[in-house]
C-alpha cells in the first residue's frame, strides 16, 4: 500500500549527463520519432514539451506516432527485424517494466540523466517511488474511470458514482464503451462481484478467479462496444452512442472543460497509473545524444508542471505539484481534477503494474479469446 499513499499524496547506466553526452560522442541526430497516445494527452506533451524545446533548436524535427497502445508488440518486431525506427516511445509503467526485463529498453542512472529539482534535490529522490525500475522515466500520474452522459440519467435515479455502475444495467441501461485489454476491466468486475480490494490479484492468480472476473464480464458483453484507442470512448459517449463509458480521466477533462460535452465523471474506484518514457535500446549514438538532450529538458520540474495546465494529470515529480496553477488557456485551476484530489472518488484502486508485468501475455491472450467468443 505504499505507492497508494504515496500517489494520493502528490498531485546500462550513461556516464554523462545529456549535454556531455552529446558533445563527447559527435553531433545530435536533427530528427527525432516520439511515440505515445494521441489525442489530448500527446497536444499537452506536444505544447509543454516539444513546442518550447524547438523554440530553442528551430532545426530539430519532431515526429509524433500514435502507437502507443502497441507498443511491446511493435518494439519487439523492431528488435527482430534488427531496425529500431523510434527514438522515444510513451508508455505505463507495466509496460515499461516488461520492455525493460526483455532488453528492448535502455537502463539509465536517473541522477545522470534527469535534471534535479530547482533546490538541488537530485532527480532519484525528487520522483522517488515513481521510478519504478532502471528503464522507465516518469511523467504523470493519470487514472483509468467511468463517464457518463448526464442528459441520459433515468429520472428519479442518483447519477452513476464510479466503476461498479458500469455492472449495473438495471438502474442504468444503456451501451457501455470499455477498453479492448484486460486492464482495469478484470480488476473491477472482481471487485465489484465482491472481491474485496486487497484479494483482487491474488484472484487472478487462480483459475476460478479469472472465471469469476469473465463471467462479471458476460453479464455486460452484449452492451459493451470495446475501443483500442482512448479517443474512442470519448467520442462514443460524446456522440450519445453509449450511456456510460471509460477513458482516462484527462480525456474526459478535455470533453468536458473544453469542448462542454454533457458528460459527467463517476469518479468511484478510479484505477491509478503511471505514465512515462522508455528509450529503445540499442539507438545509433546521434539519435541517443538527441533523445537524452530532450529528455533532460521535458522532465524537469516546470515542464512537468506545465503539462499540468493543458491537461489533468498529475505531474511525476514531488517538486512540479506545487507548481500546478490554471488551465493555460480556460483559466480554471487545475488541482481538483486531478486523479490524486482527495474530492475525486471516495475508493481508488491502484493498478498493480509489477503484477501485470508478469502476467498481461496471458490475460490479453485470454481476454481476446473471450471477446472473440
């Protein structure tokens, strides 16, 4: 239960630091591919992150990819083929932990390559346990909920609460919109076919808890349209497709406070996650010189905070929370929706990533397997 505490709370090792790196070792490649999810998640990354760093190196090309949510997948054919095209690739933390394990993500000494906080705090204690293995690099803390449309709640019915509605087809009916992966889904249909909350994983571990997880799924399959890309979902319940839907809660921050879509947040057992970067192994030395230069720039405190003022996730590091203010361009202060406010859900569930770095083969097998029933 730490990493719990700790996320409620806050809203081959390199020898050089980035600069060094590049200036010993020959010119930086003037290109680069990041990869990461779309939609308004990467425009935050784009506006906080690589707009201001190409201000300062006007002949540096970006260039976004949207594959994300394929990542492993297209990592490991890369490898195979022995042609790495990505320089950069976004992803969670259980991913980045099985990339990691497989030698397609490079390890880095974080205190070498991330710049300290502006106090002097070195970056290793500055993200503390976000940092969850010697590959990955974190930048948010986001959650996975449930939304609904607020035009479309029964009369006389209190609106949805959190993620055990989405089960509830009788108080609320309708068509859901869920994620095509097993992620959050198994956990929640566990725990709201009352498993309790620190028995969920050890249930999965079992068959007759992957059997208990499905048949809770079963009861909602035949109203459930299932999304691969997050924009999906929002754009389903945006269209008036589906009653209730999940998504990351910095999508339907965007649907709402943006784009004034009657959607309502059911904020009840939200899943917590980490996001960040991985550098694929085994880059050419000017394309690593690039990669660590922008890295060291877009992970530093005020970057991370300003991300904060496109979109409503929490920044990594413990020095850019005091730094969250307003919405860059609506005004409104950004600290109660984020996923970590305390307003934001009375019960919070946080995604075991080790577990699921262990286990996601399986399930995805077995969860497509299922779909495809």
């Amino acid at each position: 239960m730490k990493l719990r505490t700790i996320l409620l709370a806050t809203t081959g090792s390199l020898m050089a630091a980035p600069m060094a790196f590049g200036d010993a070792h020959g010119n930086m490649a003037n290109s680069m591919t990041l990869v990461s999810w779309g939609g308004a998640y990467q425009a935050s990354q784009i506006a906080a992150y690589s707009n201001p760093y190409q201000e300062m190196h006007p002949d540096v090309e970006m260039i976004w990819d949207e594959s994300s949510p394929e990542a492993v997948a297209r990592l490991r054919a890369m490898e195979e083929a022995g042609n790495i095209t990505w320089d950069l690739v976004d992803v969670e933390a259980a991913d980045a932990i099985r990339l990691c394990d497989e030698g397609l993500a490079m390890e880095i000494d974080a205190n070498e390559v991330l710049a300290p906080a502006p106090d002097g705090t070195e970056a290793e204690d500055d993200f503390g346990e976000m940092l969850v293995n010697d590959c990955f690099i974190p930048q948010i803390v986001f959650s996975t909920v449930a939304a609904y449309r607020t035009d479309q709640v029964p009369a006389g019915v209190e609106p949805p609460s959190g993620a055990c509605d989405l089960f509830d087809l009788e108080t609320y009916p309708g068509q859901r919109a869920l994620n095509r992966n097993p992620i959050a889904n198994m956990e929640w249909a566990l725990l709201c076919d009352g498993v309790a909350y620190e028995d969920v994983y050890d249930a999965l571990e079992t068959e007759e808890g992957i059997a208990q997880a499905f048949a809770m799924l079963d009861t909602i399959k035949d109203q459930t349209i299932w999304w691969s890309s997050a924009a999906e979902a929002v754009q389903l319940l945006a269209d008036g497709e589906v009653f209730m839907a999940t998504s990351y809660n910095g999508r339907w921050f965007s649907a709402i406070a943006e784009q004034n879509q009657p959607i309502g947040m059911a904020w009840d057992w939200q899943m917590l996650d980490l996001d960040g970067w991985i550098i694929p192994e085994g880059l050419p030395e000017d394309r690593l010189a690039r990669v660590l230069d922008f890295v060291y720039f877009a992970t530093d405190t005020q970057r991370l905070a300003d991300q904060a003022a496109y979109i409503s996730y929490g920044p990594a590091r413990a020095s850019s929370a005091p730094l969250v203010g307003t919405h860059a361009e609506l005004g409104i202060e950004m600290a109660p929706h984020m996923p970590t406010d305390p307003a934001n859900g009375e019960n919070t569930f946080v995604n075991n990533y080790l577990w699921w770095a262990d286990y996601r083969d399986d399930l995805d097998a077995r969860f497509q397997a299922w779909l495809a029933q």
